[in-house]
C-alpha cells in the first residue's frame, strides 16, 4: 500500500484536482490560484445575497476590441463621413489647410486636380 501511494505521488497524481497534483507549483501560481479562489468565493457570496445577478450568458459580447482596432473604426468612420459631406479621405486633407484666396480660384482648381488623379 505504502509503495503505491509513494509511485502515485511521484508521478504527481492526485484525486483532489488539478490544482493540487502538482509539487513543483512556484509561489506566484500558488498566490494566484489562492486570489482566485478568494475572489470566486467574494463572487458567490455577492450572488447568493442578491448583489448581482448570475452569469447565464456567459460568452456573449465577450469581444473587446483592442486599440489599434477602435482607432481604424474610428478613422473608417470619418472617412465615410467625409465621402458623404462631399469631401476627401483622410489622404488629401492637406488641400484644405492653406489660407483661401479671396476668390477661391486657387483651392478649386486644384481640388479638381486631384479628383482627376483618382479616378
């Protein structure tokens, strides 16, 4: 009986889970799991006396998006907003930044250039 308990143990099997199997578990991992569990039992304390409600739904809009995502959204939907206004994409906002001329010959003649070149 001794022989067996002592090949169960040094191949670090164990009946009490996966989260006990193992000797060879730094500190950290061991911190880690005890704060999980910590924040589990908070977590269950907190819903069965009502303060918030069960996760039924667990994996629906779990999809957070990362930054470089939100800003070429961002930067999609400006650019649709100024197709839409009648002006360029972000591409060409450099024609709008000189001071006007009183008569506005110049920025016309040569915003018509550049629709040209992109058709």
């Amino acid at each position: 009986m001794g022989m067996i308990f002592q090949l169960l143990w040094d191949r670090s099997i164990s009946s009490r889970g996966p989260e006990l199997t193992t000797c060879l578990m730094t500190q950290a991992e061991r911190q880690k799991q005890a704060h999980q569990r910590q924040a589990a039992m908070r977590e269950t304390a907190l819903w069965r006396t009502g303060h918030i409600r069960p996760r039924t739904h667990t994996h629906t809009g779990t999809h957070t998006q990362t930054d470089r995502e939100r800003e070429r959204n961002t930067q999609r939907l400006r650019d649709r907003e100024r197709r839409e206004d009648g002006r360029h994409t972000h591409r060409h906002t450099h024609i709008h930044t000189h001071i006007h001329t009183p008569t506005h010959t110049y920025t016309h003649r040569h915003t018509h250039r550049v629709l040209q070149q992109r058709h």
